[in-house]
C-alpha cells in the first residue's frame, strides 16, 4: 500500500523561508518493480505536491509583504552587497542539455529555447543479439525488413515563472522521420529493394508546471507534472497505399500524463544530478491502440572547465514498454516494425557533452550532447540505435 501524505507536513516547503527545511517527507514505499505501482505512486506525490503549493501562493504573498514592510533599509544593503559578490564567483554548472525539465526560473523570469535533435537507428536485434535481415526473412517468416530509421525532432520552448515557486513550460515539436526497408511482400518499384519513406509534421504539444519541492544547502530536489496533447499526426502513409510503423508516426494520438522527480547538487565548479521521469497514455487513440508506458532515470555531472565552458557526462536507462492494442490497417506478421507487441525495449545509453555560456549575447547558453547506446534489450527483431545527438539554445532573461 502507498503511504498516506501528511498534507501539513508539506507546508514548511511552501511558505516562509524555503531554504530552512527541518523535515522531510516519504512518499514512496517499496515496490515490486510494476509500471503500475511506480506510476501511481510518482502521480499521487505529484498531485499533492501541486495541491500544497497552490494553496500556499497566497501565504507567500503576505509573508514577502511583511517582510518588505517590516525591513529596514541595511537589510536592503546587504542583499546588494551579497549579489555583487556571488556575481564576482563562478555559479556552478547547469545541467547537460539532454536532460529535460531540470531547470527552475526565479519569480518573473521567462526563457526561450530551440533544441535540435537526431535519432538514427540501423540494424536489427532480437533481445540483445544482431540479426540478419536474411535470417528475419528466412527463419522468422517476414518478408518485409526495416534497415534503418532516422528521427529528426526540432523543438521550440517557452517557460515563465508566474511565481518564485512555480515554472511553466512549453514545448512544440516538428518531426521528421525518414524510414528505409526492403518489402518482398509488395509489387512494384519498391519491391524487393531498399526504398526510403518520409513523413513530417508536428509532434504531439507538451505543457509541463515544475515545483521546488526541498532545498538544503547545496543540494536541492524538484517535481514535474505534465501532458502532452495529441497534436501530431499518427496516420501518415509516407507517399503509399499503406500507413507508417508505429516509429515513424509524427504523434501518437493520445493524451500522455507525464510525472517526474529530479534532484540536483551544486558546489563552485561542480555540479551532479539525478532524475526519474515516467510517462504513460491515458487512454487509446482512434485507431484503438496505445504506446505503452516509458519509464527513464538518469544521472549526470558536469564541470566548469573555465567560465562559461561545462562539459558533462550522463547515464540513461530506460524502459519502453510494448504497445496496447493495434492498428488495423498494418501487417503484423509482415513487417517486424508494424507488429506492437516487439516494442518492448530496455536501454542504457552513455551521453557526453558540452555547453558555452555567452555573456556577451546576455548570457545565452549553446549546449551539444552525443548518446552511445552502452546495452540494448529488445523483444525484436527491431531496429538497433546506432547514436543520438542533440543540440540546443537557452535564453533566460
């Protein structure tokens, strides 16, 4: 059983002075390692979390009014004196690029960003052995083979800080896939030689709301909660008579409720974090199938080499599980990559990268990350990833 959340022990984080915490809180109880148990018990922390710190934005309120009203003004001195010096010491590191929501703005504060990035994936895998197409073919019974899948998703961001406590994000992706297979199954120009087939379009919205939830010291944790709309499209047929895997679908046509925890620590030049994120659709689509549920955490640590130039390491696992129901009109027993029960993947992926703050562009950061995939466990056959790289630019004011 989950435990039951003290809603008043919560308040202390909320309101007064969120850095002088003197408890803290256990929300998770061991689990047996089910989607279903981890899922609920990341959704339960994180609606009352929320709950905790919307009811105390009007306590917030009264107490900074209080304390500009009671201060006097070598209390007004000290704060500038104390922000002239941390403005002479280098801050630490933020986070790399690749991880997503880890960021929290100051009250007021709004950022802008654009991030670029590739996913190829090249060959194919059966759990964690590389498979022939020849063998899929001849030993499997398909006779269609995927040779590889190249992603492509550009991402537009906008976040604001309506309060110290609260940032909101948005994020609007466009998706470019392009797919390459040999299909023995079909007549005509493609049959039996290696065709390309291209979709593109607008991915599915997300709008997240991050929450601090304890700070000590150097150390610091946050929650997220978020969904993503079915803005994409997932009935795309790439130039044929027949619709696109799964994969290459620009969206997946449902509402995905998003949960994760992220925990950050800081000294001068150094910085380290974890996160767990979990994702999972709400409902099927309307062509009566779902993506299944997507677990990741994460790790990572970055160093300041000089002002304004990190480099950073960081470690992904995640867990892909297989798709709910189907799509009609595809061939399961044709093509490996239109059959939703191999989807079903598990993967731990090594990613260094760099990133370079801009003063003179007002503090602009331009950031790069390379993913290596280190272990791949797949209920295949399916396609193997070959590498990620990921580019992206911030900009906070």
């Amino acid at each position: 059983m989950l435990p039951r959340p003290s809603y008043s022990a919560l308040l202390p984080f909320f309101t007064h002075d969120r850095f002088a915490v003197d408890r803290t809180i256990r929300f998770f109880s061991a689990t047996e390692g089910t989607g279903k148990r981890l899922f609920a018990s990341g959704v339960l922390t994180a609606l009352v979390l929320l709950l905790s710190a919307t009811s105390s934005l009007a306590g917030d309120d009264s107490v900074a009014s209080t304390d500009e009203t009671n201060g006097d003004e070598s209390s007004g001195l000290l704060q500038a004196e104390d922000r002239s010096a941390a403005d002479l010491v280098d801050r630490p590191p933020l986070p790399p690029v690749g991880v997503r929501l880890a960021e929290v703005l100051e009250g007021g504060e709004l950022r802008l960003g654009y991030s670029w990035e590739r996913r190829r994936s090249q060959g194919l895998l059966a759990g964690t052995n590389d498979v022939t197409p020849d063998f899929v073919r001849g030993s499997l019974g398909y006779t269609s083979t995927p040779r590889s899948l190249e992603v492509t998703v550009h991402t537009f961001e906008i976040a604001y800080a309506p309060h110290p406590r609260v940032t909101l994000v948005a994020e609007l992706p466009f998706v470019q896939a392009e797919l390459e297979r040999v299909d023995f199954s079909t007549s005509g120009p493609c049959s039996g030689v290696r065709c390309q087939y291209q979709s593109e379009g607008l991915g599915d919205v997300r709008f997240s709301m991050i929450v601090p939830f304890i700070r000590k010291g150097a150390e610091s944790s946050q929650i997220h909660i978020g969904i993503d709309a079915p803005t994409g499209a997932f009935r795309r047929q790439g130039g044929t008579a027949i619709r696109l895997p799964y994969a290459a679908q620009p969206g997946n046509g449902t509402w995905d409720l998003e949960w994760g925890w992220t925990y950050k620590g800081e000294l001068k030049r150094f910085s380290w974090g974890g996160q767990a994120v979990g994702r999972h659709p709400v409902a099927r689509n309307g062509l009566e199938y779902r993506e299944g549920s997507r677990f990741t955490g994460r790790l990572w640590g970055v160093v300041r080499v000089i002002s304004g130039l990190d480099v950073s390491i960081r470690a992904e696992w995640e867990k892909q599980n297989e798709i709910e129901g189907f799509d009609r009109s595809l061939r399961p027993t044709v093509d490996p990559l239109e059959n939703p029960e191999l989807y079903d993947r598990t993967s731990i992926t090594l990613s260094p990268g760099m990133s370079i703050e801009i003063p003179a562009l007002g503090g602009q950061r331009i950031g790069v990350e390379i993913g290596v995939p280190v272990y791949q466990d797949v209920d295949g056959p399916q396609l193997k990833r070959d590498w990620t790289i990921k580019t992206a630019w911030r900009w906070v004011y």
